[in-house]
C-alpha cells in the first residue's frame, strides 16, 4: 500500500516535471524562432544596407599584413599635420583615441605617440551612413589607416596636440583591432593626481598600471619620461665621449660579490654558483689599471636589497665612472659634476615640451642647478644641520630624513637642486676609500645630492696595495675574498677615482616624480618579476 | 748599671719602602752642610745662585720696559677707539698690499657674524648679470685683504649664459680653494635671473638683504666699523642712498644736480664724508663710472676721482666696465 502510494506520488511528480518541461520547451522554442526572425530580419537588413552602400570598399577591416605587396603609399606623421598641409589629401596610420558618433556625423581622435589629431566622418558623397556606423564601432586603441583631406579649423582644437587643422576621412581600414574591453582607460592614467579625487573621477593606481604597461606607456607622460630618459643616457654619453672617456662593457655574472658581500644575487652556473654584478668597480678600476685613463660604462646593476622604497629597484640601468687623476680627486668631482651640469643644460635646453608634458600630470618645481656645481664639506653640513637643531655625532652617517633636510637648508641658501658633499667621515665609507692625508678621521670621497637625495656616491680608491690589505684587514674583511681585487694593484696602478648613478632616480629626481617605478620601464622590485 | 746587649732583630733585612711617598734626605747628615752656608753668609759673600736670580729680574725688567714703548708706539698710530688686537694680525695678513691702511680697524669676525660652528661661513649673493654688483666686487676685493676669503662665481640654472668676464669678476682661483675649511670667509657670488640683488648669509637668523645698497653696508662693516659719529655716519648713509636712487638710477637731471652736491661736498674736504675714505665714496665712485659720465665734472670731483683711482681698490670693477 505504501509502496502504491509513493509510486503514485513519483509518478504525479513526473507528470509535473514533464509539464513544467514541456512548457519551458515551448517557451524556448518561441524564443528561438523570434532570435531566428530577428535575425533574418537584421541580415535582410544588412544585406539591403550592403546593396545599397556605395561606399563599402572604403572601409573595413584589412587583411592581416602579412607583407602580400609593398605600397608605395608615404604615410604622413601626425606631429606634421600644420596648416601647410591644409588642402591635401593624406594618408596616415595611427591609433583611435577616442571615437563619438553624433548622427551622421562621427569625431574621431586620431593618436600618434604624443600628438593627436581630430578627425571626421560625415554623411556624404564621399562616406554612407554605413561607413560612419563602422567607424563609431571601432574599438578604441585599433590601429587604422585613414585616406583623408586636411581642413583648416574655425576654433583651435583645444583638446588635441594638432589644433589648426582637422581631417575629413574618406577611407578607413583596421589595421589591427584593439579588444573592446581595455584594462585601464588613457585619459584616467594621465589624470593628475588631485584632479581625480575631487571630482570622482578615476584614476588608476600604481600597479595596474605595471600589470599594463604596454598600455600605460602609450600615454602622453609615459612617452615624455622615457624620451626624456634616452635623453640622459644619450647626453652622458656624448659628454664623456668629448671628454676623452671610453666606453666599456663589463661582466654581470661575476665570481664573487664586488661590494662586500651582502645584497647580492646568487645564480646557479653549471655546477657551482655565480653572483649577479651589484656594480662594475672592480672592472673600471680594473680597466683604470690598464692605462684606459678615463672610462664610462652603462649597464644593469643588481641589488638583492628587500626593500619597498620609492626609490630602490632590485635592477637597475648604472652609469659608471672612472678616471685616473693627477694630483687631487677635485678633479674627479670636477668631471663628474661638470657632465652632470651637461646633462641638466642639455634636457633643459632641449627636452622642454616632454619636461611641460609631465609636469601636466606631475606638477614640480623646475630642476635648478650651478655651473660650476656648489661643493659643500661634510663638516660644514654638520654645522648646518646642527643649526637646525639637528643632533649628530662628528662621525654619524647622514640619516635620509637629514639627508632631506640638509638639501632645502642647501636650496634655501643656495638655491640649487644639485650639490656636492665632500670629505665624508672614513668609517661610513666601504674599506677601498681614500683616507683624508691631513685628518685620519675624514676621507676623500663624495655624494652627490639631487632634490635633496642621493644620485651618487664616490671616492678616490685606495690604490696601493699595502694601504688597502690594511683598510680591509681594519674592517675585518676576509683577505682571501678579496685577493684579486688587491692583486691587481700590485704592477704599479694610477691614482683614481670614479662613482655611479642610477639612471632611473635620475630621471625621477629631474622630474620631480615621487616613484622611481615610474622611470623604469619594467620595474623589478621585491614584489615584481612581471612583466 | 750596664746594660747587656741585644743582638739586632733584623740583620740586614732590606725593607721595601713605598714608592708612593716623598723620599727626604737624611736630617743628620744635613746639618753638618747647613752649618757650612751658614758660615758663608757671615762672610758677607754673595751666593752665586742669587746673583743669577737678580741678573735674571733685570733682564725682565728690560724687555718689560721696551714692551712698554712699542705699545705706546702702536697705541699712537692707532686712533679708533675700536682697534683691538687683530690690529697686529691683519696688517700681516694685508702685508701684501700697503692699500688698506685707510681701515685701520678690522672687528673680529666671531663677534660680527656670530659664533664659528666650524664651518665656513659663506656669504651668497645673488646678482643679475645684467646689472653686476660694482660696490661689491670692491668690496670682496678689499674683504680679500683683509680676511682669507674664499671666492667662488657660479652661474644658476636660471640664465643661459654669462660673457666670460663676469665669470672671472672675483680674481683668480686661490690656490688652497680645494680645502674649504682654511678659509675665513666665503664669497659665493652666483649669476642668476633676480630682479633685484639679494644676500643670503644665516638663513635661519637672518632674512635675506635686499638691493645692493643694503648689502655693500653689510659688507663694509665687515671691514670697517661704522664712525661712531652719529651725524657722520648719518651722512655716509646719505650718501650711499644718492649714489644708487639718483646717479645710477635717476634721470639726467637728479645726476646732474648729484654732481653739482658731490663738487660742493668735496670743495672743503679729501673724501665725502670728511677726512677719511669711506663707503660713500666707493659707492658714489661705482655708480659714477657705470653711467660712464667721470669726464664732463667739476675738477674738485676730477681730483676725487683721480685719488679714488690712486686707492687701487677699483680694479675688478673698472675692468667690467671695460
């Protein structure tokens, strides 16, 4: 009875089921056919619109370059779109920057690095109203090529590079096409940073912009730090090369640790291991001993240093120095400093629109410096610091925030972005330092300050033989680490003095940023291996 | 009753005295010796020992006797009140030029700019290169025989470039200028885009001074104190304040009356303030030779210049005018 009744029970169940299924079925199958219908419809659509587009072979979606033929075709920059061009019928490939359809009408921005054009497509003898729906649909960031006369305009275009002239497009072809959906928007990463919070608009923070940054670095700021950047390692090298330096390369995967020993990166080689160069000394000074005179090198440079600063990378681009001198080190310092003057003269004079083009997004003061560059003694910084009410010891390191400190009380007096520090206390500086010939408690080596933080550190080195196993045994280093590095003293070695910087902090320093990730174009830190 | 007698306890025993105590001499072997000078005291005869002694006094006496007139030597030639005894010092360290005499009195620097934190205490000046500072560089040169100055010409970011002679305006490099601490006193003169000329010496305790006026008088009393005359000093303000508003930037017709004052002034002594050369007269000179118009003047102005000239202080200045 009871079994009876349950199976009835299932049984009712399964009617229900089946009912409650059947109708769903129905319903789909409405659903379906509506689709069916709709679609029909819109291909019917579509295919009456293509009969009667008579502009539909200038437009669409190129084949793939596969470099099938080779045009003759000369594609005009955007930067040279001036009104000498008004008139003309052009061709050009760039990017869509942003895209506006307005009825019959469709704006489009045109990008090429950091210069943008307007340009239009409007209802007429030349475009259908097909072609216009097609160009409002491309995505943005596609790459296009665009056949189109040069207007001159009634108003300056405020909001692009290109403000005389717009183009009336007649065809457009994608060349590459962009996924609708882009990780991060370019207007919101070149937003400034105050601007965004106050009016709820977004801006996009730090690390989705490394996790993108192909993307990031098409914007404007990010095209002007990187020229910018070339600019500095171009202008070092074109000083020192007037000034009788050589370049040279030297090796990153070295046998043991250059600099004491700590923050250095260990790799596996063959069968033993290897260390990753924390900064070419060895083999400048090496190259000194080798009667190069005067040598520069630029180069990645390492350090495991697990620290999450604003201003420490684990990699690095070094800018090397080294020269044999006569009779001071000054005169080490003197060149330093002289093709540091160089390169802030260079930027300044010739790197105005990318330095204007940061400050739009970064606001900062302008970069000030002395010719020739103010040196200050490590005691008379002390004084200084004191005065503010600082309390150090005569032989105390400078702490950063005293480093920071001492470079407004420097900019204050001497209003200068960029000095010299000179005659550090020996017992702050690595075993190879100089020491001071007149007081055995100060050395002859220098940092170099720019915005108030440190770009370099040097000295003149230690280069007899006798003097430095002292200095090492002083600081209790293992002679047998260190054998070679003594050795190749020991066959008569000029006296020298050299120093490096970071081209990253450079730049960042320049500019007046405040993360040297954003001077580096893919940035290894603690916390980043990617891209 | 005689006594038996007893051998003695320690026989030769060597006893370790303490070290830590005086060692005296043996009272009775010294008395036989004090008797014999006793002896010879009576005999009227003067010990050797204090023949020296008085030989010694005498000659004390002399040298004490000749300090006396040197200084009264010294205090003849010098009149200030203020002079001190850098006097000595200064006129060794001026030794190279017989010039500076007119400042006879030089203030110990600690007293003038504060207390020495062993540091170099560095005086910048920031000037436009298109007006450089006359007065001033007159007065470095007159600082430098004075003081060890260390002198240093920079160009700021903000001018673009600077005609050669401006950078050569401060003299040659001294030779020790590697070693900033063997200095008294710095003279940071930097070229920059300012509208008018500052000083910056103490930026904690200090506010910048500004125009060239004020910052030659800050200079001067570095060299000289200001004469304790208040009218005088009065009149040198006076002057100093005529040559920069109304000879370097007044019109023909403020010069002109200028010149006719400067005549009179000079009509009844040496210098404009009276007998002695001081900052008015460097002023007034400067602001005279920048307008160019030294020719066409009276000849008691003709004879200042000239005698201005004869000082040999305005040397870097005339060059630049060159």
């Amino acid at each position: 009875m009871t079994k009876e009744e349950a199976n009835g029970a299932t049984e009712e169940e399964q009617q229900a089921q089946s009912k409650k299924a059947l109708k769903k079925q129905q319903k789909e199958a409405e659903k379906a056919a509506k689709k069916a219908e709709k679609q029909a419809k819109l291909a019917a659509e579509q295919q009456s619109a293509e009969e009667d587009d008579f502009a539909k072979d200038r437009y669409g979606v190129s084949a793939m370059v596969q470099s099938q033929q080779k045009l003759d075709r000369a594609l005009v920059r955007v930067e040279d779109l001036t009104p000498q061009k008004v008139d003309q019928l052009i061709w050009l490939r760039a990017r869509v920057h942003t895209s506006r359809a307005k009825g019959k009408q469709c704006f489009l921005v045109l990008r090429q690095q950091q210069f943008n054009v307007q340009a239009l497509v409007a209802v007429g003898d030349r475009a259908s109203k097909q072609m216009v729906k097609f160009a409002a649909n491309i995505t943005k960031e596609s790459i296009v090529d665009v056949e189109a006369m040069v207007r001159k305009v009634e108003q300056k275009i405020e909001s692009c590079s290109q403000q005389d002239v717009e183009l009336h497009i007649e065809r457009i072809f994608v060349i590459s096409q962009a996924e609708p959906r882009l990780p991060l928007q370019l207007e919101d990463a070149v937003r400034p940073d105050g601007d965004g919070e106050e009016e709820g608009r977004a801006t996009v923070n730090q690390d989705t912009r490394l996790d993108n940054r192909v993307i990031d670095l098409r914007t404007t700021t990010s095209q002007a730090i990187f020229r910018l950047q070339s600019g500095v390692c171009q202008l070092f090298r074109d000083t020192l090369t007037k000034k009788g330096f050589v370049e040279i390369q030297t090796p990153k995967i070295i046998s043991a640790a250059s600099e004491g020993g700590a923050n250095v990166f260990t790799v596996s080689y063959f069968k033993s291991s290897a260390y990753l160069a924390q900064s070419p000394q060895l083999y400048k000074q090496m190259c000194i001993c080798a009667d190069f005179d005067k040598v520069f090198c630029v180069g990645p440079v390492f350090r495991a240093e697990d620290s999450n600063t604003h201003r420490h990378l684990t990699e690095f681009v070094g800018l090397d120095i080294e020269m044999a001198f006569n009779y001071h080190y000054h005169e080490v310092i003197d060149s330093i400093t002289d093709t540091m003057v160089q390169i802030f003269k260079g930027l300044r004079d010739n790197f105005q629109t990318e330095i204007q083009t940061v400050n739009k997004q970064f606001p900062s003061e302008p970069f000030k410096f002395l010719e020739p560059t103010l040196r200050l003694e490590y005691t008379e910084a002390l004084a200084m610091l004191r005065d503010a009410g600082v309390e150090m010891g005569d032989e105390d390191d400078l702490s950063t925030p005293n480093e920071k400190l001492l470079g407004r009380l420097v900019k204050e007096k001497y209003d200068t972005d960029f000095y010299v520090l000179d005659k550090y206390p020996l017992s702050v500086r690595p075993f190879y330092t100089m020491p001071d010939p007149n007081n055995p408690k100060y050395s002859n080596s220098y940092d170099m300050f720019m915005r108030g933080e440190e770009i370099l550190s040097g000295a003149q080195r230690v280069h007899d033989p006798q003097l430095l196993t002292e200095r090492a045994l002083h600081h209790q280093i293992d002679l047998e680490k260190i054998k070679s590095y003594i050795d190749s003293f020991r066959y008569g070695a000029p006296p020298h003095g050299g120093g490096g910087i970071g081209l990253e902090r450079v730049c960042m320093l320049y500019l007046g940023l405040h993360n040297v990730r954003q001077t580096s174009m893919f940035p290894r830190d603690p916390k980043r291996l990617t891209p | 009753m005689s006594m038996y007698q007893v051998k003695p306890v320690s026989p030769d025993i060597k006893i370790d005295l303490p070290t830590c105590m005086y060692k005296l001499s043996n009272i009775h072997t010294r008395q036989e010796n004090s008797c014999s000078l006793d002896h010879v005291l009576q005999n009227g005869d003067v010990d050797p020992a204090v023949r020296a002694l008085e030989a010694r006094q005498d000659e004390i006496m002399r040298k004490l006797y000749e300090l006396k007139a040197a200084v009264e030597g010294l205090a003849k030639t010098v009149t200030t009140p203020d002079a001190d005894l850098d006097v000595t010092v200064s006129s060794s360290l001026s030794s190279q030029s017989s010039s500076c005499d007119i400042f006879k009195a030089t203030k110990n620097l600690d007293a003038l700019l504060g207390k020495d934190l062993g540091a170099l205490r560095d005086i910048v000046i920031n000037a436009n290169p298109a007006q450089p500072p006359l007065t001033l560089l007159v007065l470095h040169s007159l600082l430098c025989q004075h003081y060890r100055v260390l002198s240093t010409v920079h160009v700021h970011s903000s001018v673009s470039s600077v005609p050669p002679q401006l950078l050569s305006c401060l003299g040659p490099k001294h030779a020790d200028s590697y070693a900033r601490h063997m200095f008294q006193l710095g003279f940071t003169l930097i070229w920059k885009d300012v509208p008018k000329l500052e000083m910056k010496f103490s930026i904690r305790n200090m506010c910048p001074i500004e125009g060239e006026a004020n910052v030659a008088r800050f200079l001067f009393k570095l060299l000289a104190p200001y004469p304790s005359d208040a009218a005088v000093a009065t009149l040198v303000d006076t002057w100093v304040d005529i040559a920069f508003y109304q000879l370097a930037d007044g019109s023909a017709k403020e010069r002109a009356a200028v010149l006719q004052a400067l005549g009179s002034a000079l009509g009844h002594a040496p210098w404009l303030c009276g007998p002695e050369f001081s900052l008015a007269d460097i002023a007034c000179y400067c602001c005279l030779s920048q307008n160019g118009s030294t020719s066409a003047t009276a000849a008691n102005v003709q004879r200042w210049i000239k005698s201005c000239e004869n000082l040999g202080h305005f040397g870097p200045a005339k060059l630049l005018l060159k």
